[in-house]
C-alpha cells in the first residue's frame, strides 16, 4: 500500500525585508564600538566568481543581532535581523524570513508578513527606535521622529530551479522560466493573490526590468519588490546593491522634504519685515553648503569600481526607482535656493551701497557746513 504524501515543495529561498530610515543630518566621526550590547564591524561582502578580488564599495557599519523564533504564515521560523548605519544620518535595517512553498503565489502573503507577536514592519520599526535612541550620542541635528520608513521586500529563491517535469533531473535556464512564469512572477512583485486578473500589459511592465548573468540566474526588479534567482552563496551581492539604493531612495525623499520646508519658510520669512535678511543669507548659505556635500556622499555610496554587473544591476535599480528624477527635484530646488540666496545678496549689497551713497552725501553736506561756519567765523 502506497502512502501518498501530497505535491513536492518546489520553491525553497528567503523574503528578505529591508527597511531604510533617515534618523540625523549626519554621524559624528567617533567610533562607534558596541551597539545593542554587541561589537560594531564594517561591512564586508565576499567576493564572489563576477567580481574581482580587489572590488571597491562603500562599507557602513553593520550590527548583527542573534536570530529570533517567530511564528509565521506556514508555521514557526528561524528570522535574522541586521543593522547598518551610514555617515549621511541613514539607518538599513534587513530582516530575513526563510519559506519553503509549493507554489510562487503562496509568497504574495510576505509581502505584509504577519508574526504572532506583530508584523514584520513593527520588527523594523522597533529596531530602528532602539538603534536610534542608543546612537543618539553620535549624530549631528537628530530629526524629531523617524518617518515612515522606505520598505523593500526581495525574494530570493534557492537556484538552479528544479524542473517541474516528474522524474527529471535537469534544472531549467533562469530566462526560460521567467518567460514561463511570467504571469506568477508579476504577481508576486505586485502583491496580487490571483495572478490570472493581471493584465498582459501589467505582467510586462511588472517584469520588463531584469537581468541574468549566467544561465541559472535571474533578477528581476519591480518598484516594491524584487526577485532574484541565484545560488544562496551570491544572494548576498544583488541585495546590498537593492539596499544602498533603497537607502538613497529614503534620503533623498527626507532632502527633499527638506528643502520644500525650507522654501516656504524662505518665502514667508521674505514677507515679514520683521525677519532679519543676514539669518536668511546665513540659513541659506548653510543649507547649500549641506546639500553639496550630502549630494556628494550620497553619489559616493554607489560607486561599484571593478565589476561591471554589479554597476549594470544598480543602473537597472536605479531607473526603477527613479532616482534620477529624485536627484532632478533635489537639484532643481537646491537651484531655487541658490537664485533666493543670490536675490538676497544682491538686495543686502544694493542696501549697503545706498547706505554708503547716503553716508557720503551726509559728509559733505557736513564738510559745506563747516565750510560756510568758517567762512562766517
């Protein structure tokens, strides 16, 4: 008699959540040795068979925080959580979930994955608070709350995929099952349970953005979410790739909040008579001066020299994320700020010369004065 144990679990892999905040204008540049009672350590990703053994990038601090169990939609887990924090005031928080399921539509459920105790996005939350109070030392101009955070949710199924034909043991070309699974793929990236009410044009657009390097495997890039194929042992490349620019994505939202603040202060200030012209000249000239900077920190930490695929799957992340269009916002209204302080040192200057043009007609119309007393002396 034959025991008959249900469909194979064909999708094993990780959700792993990530979760960018602005907490500060910038850290300090004292060390910071411990954080959450546990050593801080720089960054390090192994160098894998794309990249060169010399590879340069940008390397934040990173906190380690012991596993935790959690119970989650398909029965109890085993999360890890990390920290990374940045120079330009930018916290990282990463959160992975390991799933085994049957099918690619049973992972729509991560997107907003519930633990008994709470959801994966109170969990970096809470994380993010603790880890801002404890650096509180540490940065420079804290903001007042942490916003609502920039969230990220990649995929990361265990390659090669295994064929779906029983019996066979080959693994299927990465390219050929996305052109395969189109349709789930899609679905996954937008959080839609049921796939077949996805339009073609949707499933297109959703899927258009991705990226293969070897035959066995893939990434694919959508606004919300991400899906990578990959050996578990190169996972760790394509992440830190999606979470530098979610971090930038999360900065240049708060420099541009920033600066819209700025601009309508500056122009409610420039109504009031009462408001000091020299403090908004001091204000602004600081504010351009931070940008500039922020701006070349920001760039910095994207800078992939050595590994061409690693600069081609930022570009592809970027362009998703439109960060050049943020980049555009924040450069056109940092212009805007330029003209206003311009405008501004122009008036102080023209208020100077009149003054000056007054002074000097005041002495000598003092000097004609002094000359007729004398004369009539």
């Amino acid at each position: 008699m034959s025991t008959h144990h249900g469909p194979p679990t064909l999708f094993h892999g990780e959700a792993v959540f990530l979760f960018a905040y602005d907490i500060a204008y910038e850290l300090d540049r004292e060390p910071v040795p411990t954080l959450f009672g546990l050593p801080v350590s720089q960054y390090s990703m192994d160098t894998s068979r794309r990249s060169p053994r010399d590879l340069l990038f940008y390397k934040p601090r990173l906190v380690r925080l012991p596993p935790q169990e959690r119970l989650g939609p398909h029965g109890p887990v085993r999360i890890e959580r990390e920290v990374k924090f940045l120079p330009i005031g930018a916290l990282s928080v990463r959160i992975r979930v390991p799933f085994a399921v049957e099918r690619l539509e049973d992972l729509v459920a991560y997107h907003d994955l519930a633990f008994s105790n709470g959801t994966v996005h109170d969990e970096a939350r809470r994380i993010a608070e603790d880890a801002r109070r404890e650096l509180a030392p540490h940065v420079v101009r804290p903001i007042d709350r942490i916003p609502d955070e920039e969230a990220y949710t990649v995929f990361c199924l265990r390659g090669p995929l295994p064929s779906a034909t029983p019996g066979s043991t080959t693994s299927l070309r990465a390219e050929a099952w996305l052109e395969s699974h189109r349709r789930s793929v899609a679905a996954i990236l937008t959080q839609e349970p049921d796939p077949a009410a996805l339009s073609r044009q949707e499933t297109v657009e959703s899927t258009s953005r991705h990226l293969s390097y070897y035959e066995d495997d893939l990434v694919v890039i959508d606004w919300d979410a991400a899906l990578l194929v990959d050996d578990p042992s190169e996972w760790e490349e394509s992440l830190y790739v999606l979470e530098l620019a979610n971090l930038q994505l999360a900065e240049l939202e708060a420099y541009d909040r920033l600066l819209d603040a700025t601009l309508d202060r500056t122009y409610r200030d420039l109504g009031n008579p009462m408001r000091g012209r020299r403090q908004l000249l001091r204000d602004l000239r600081e504010l351009r001066i931070d940008l500039a900077r922020f701006n070349d920190e920001l760039s910095n930490i994207s800078k992939f020299f050595g590994d061409w695929h690693v600069a081609r799957l930022y570009e592809l992340v970027a362009a998703r994320f439109h960060l050049a269009d943020w980049h555009r916002s924040v450069r056109d209204k940092l212009q805007t700020v330029a003209e206003l302080h311009e405008m501004l040192k122009h008036d102080q200057s023209n208020r100077w010369m009149m003054i000056l043009e007054v002074t000097i007609v005041l002495l000598f119309v003092i000097d004609i004065v002094m000359l007729f007393n004398g004369g009539k002396g």
